[in-house]
C-alpha cells in the first residue's frame, strides 16, 4: 500500500511540474510570437507603448502618434487574437483527435472522421458564394459541420450491431456527400472572384482571424475542450471492450456522445474560422503516447500543451518566413508528414 501510495504522490508531483513547464513554455513562446512577422516590433516599442498608453496618456519617446498608433494594431488587433485562437485551436484539434481515438479504438481516428470538418467546409464555401460577410460566413460554417454530424448519427441509429464502425462507416460516407456539394459550389463559383477565395480559405489560414472570430469561435472551442478534459478519466474505460466498459460503471453510450459533441463543436469552430487545418489531431496523440504512454489522465494535457505550441510554432513561421504569408495547411502537413512517419518507424523500433 505504501508503495502504491508513494508511487501515486510521485505521478502526481510530475504531472504538476510538467503542466508548469508546459504552461511556462507557452507564455514564452506567444510573447515571443507578438514580435515576430514582416512588420517588425520590438519589445521596447511595445513596453514604451504600454508605459505611454497606461502610465501618462500621451506618445512619447522614439515612438510617435502615427507610429504607436500602428505598433499598437499590429500587436492589439492582428496578432495578438491570431496567438489566442492558435492556442486554442491547436489545443483543441489534438485533444479532440486523442479522445476520438479513444473511443473508436482506432489510432487512424482525426477531428474529422465523423464528417463535421467537410460539413463546415462546405458551409463556408456557400456563404462566400452567397457574397456574406466574414461573420455569417463563419456562422454557416458551423452550423454546417454540426448538421453533418447529426446527419451522421440518424444514419448510423438505423443499423444495428458495432456502434463505433457503424459511426465511422457513416461518417465516411456523409464526409463524402459534403465533399461532393463542396465540388458543386467551387464549379458554380465565379472563376474570377468567388472561386479563388473559396480555394485560399480552404487551404487553411489564420490570417483572416479578429477578435470578431475569436469572440465567436472561442466558447465553442473552450467548452469543448472542457468535455473532454472532465471525460479523460473515462477515456481510459472507453478503449477497453464495451461489455468490460460498463462493467466498470462506465456509462459507453453517453461518454461516447458527450465526446463526438466536444469534438465536432471544436472542429467546426476551428474550420468555420480558417478553414481545414490537418495533421495535428493524428500527429500530436501519437506523440504524446510515445513520450508519456496511452493513459488518457495524462494524454490530454499532454495533447493540449503540445497541440498549442505545434500550432502556433507553424503558424509564427507561416507569416514570418516569406513576404506572402503562407497558409498553415500547407505547413502542418509539410512538417506533419515527416514528423509521423519518423513517430512510426519509432515505434516500430
């Protein structure tokens, strides 16, 4: 018994010290990320400009009003909500990821099996083409991704036998049938206008994100994230056999719909505001369960820790390594790709 207990205070101090660091690490590197880009702030433009703004009211110093005026938007009003709703975002793709591969017992599972990223794509793509503006469109987006889901679990109600294949079969199967109306909206769209915006938002960015998105989007992402972190201690049950889950006390079906419900409201806040962005809800479990192991007390925090820092690394090097912002689709997958199939042949060894 003593032992147990010793070995459990143990666990528990680590996982104190590890999620300081982890919280440490991120403050850090989202400072550092307000100072990087193609207009270059300094840090002491920035702490003259909260020393003048907070302290005397008046622009003083090297800094004059036109100049404090555009350091202040540059840090207040672009990159600043662009490091929050990366934060979260990254946080909350690759918790969604580990808890959908939890409860498929299936390590292939991303934020966008059950059809929610395709739905809110294709919601997207029609607000564009219907000409709305960048809120509506992000609203149409998500409500979009939480009609496919739905969609996705009237279709796998009527048939019986394995709930979780019958989830995922449907899901590939309605992820399809948005796909096909998203090619239907690109072919309708004006070749010389709506098309290549619908294109570029597709690709993923972040550089359409204000407080507007970040005001919408966020409670979303949050509460989300909230399900799943209240449910890691159910996870663990959830990757056993069903009969072996509830006879632990483990309600399956409920755990199982509170956390597609976190996760599509997740994916479908994330695509609604800078469309699909891949790779870290498969990339960053998978990680973690090589660094910390498969329990889910420690995955998720695991999850959200790196899935923030992965994101907002990708996303600081996508508007700072060329004069034409990159979009961070393009990014996630060209580092992603390499970084699992190294994690693979890893775990192979």
């Amino acid at each position: 018994m003593s032992g147990n207990g010793n070995e459990r205070e143990s666990r528990c101090r680590w996982n104190r010290w590890w999620l300081a660091g982890g919280i440490t690490l991120i403050t850090v590197l989202a400072i550092a990320a307000l100072f990087c880009g193609r207009y270059q702030v300094t840090p002491g433009q920035a702490l003259e400009l909260i020393w003048t703004s907070f302290a005397s009211g008046n622009f003083a110093g090297s800094l004059d009003e036109a100049k404090a005026a555009m350091v202040k938007r540059v840090l207040v009003q672009i990159r600043l909500p662009r490091i929050c709703y990366c934060l979260a975002a990254g946080a909350g793709l690759a918790a969604a990821g580990a808890a959908l591969q939890g409860i498929c017992s299936n390590p292939l599972a991303t934020p966008d099996t059950l059809g929610a990223a395709n739905g809110a794509s294709f919601g997207a793509a029609l607000g564009i083409l219907l000409g709305m503006n960048g809120f509506w469109i992000q609203v149409t987006s998500m409500l979009c991704g939480i009609a496919a889901v739905l969609l996705v679990f009237a279709v796998s109600r009527k048939h019986t036998g394995n709930p979780v294949l019958m989830l995922v079969l449907a899901g590939m199967v309605i992820g399809s049938f948005f796909s096909a109306l998203l090619s239907a909206v690109k072919y309708v769209a004006d070749p010389q206008d709506k098309l290549p915006e619908i294109t570029h938002w597709l690709m993923g960015s972040m550089n359409a994100i204000t407080w507007k998105s970040v005001t919408l989007g966020l409670p979303w992402l949050l509460t989300g994230l909230a399900v799943i972190w209240l449910l890691r201690w159910k996870l663990n049950a959830m990757s056993l056999a069903e009969e072996e889950a509830r006879s632990l006390g483990v309600s399956t079906g409920l755990v199982r719909i509170l956390v597609i419900a976190a996760t599509t409201m997740i994916t479908a806040s994330v695509v609604s505001a800078c469309g699909q962005i891949g790779w870290i809800g498969l990339l960053i479990p998978h990680g973690c369960r090589l660094l910390f192991g498969g329990d889910f007390r420690q995955l998720i925090p695991s999850c959200i820790c790196l899935g923030s820092v992965f994101l907002l690394l990708v996303d600081t090097a996508a508007r700072s390594l060329t004069a034409a912002e990159l979009p961070v689709a393009i990014l996630t997958a060209v580092v992603g790709a390499p970084l699992f199939l190294l994690l693979l042949l890893k775990k192979n060894r």
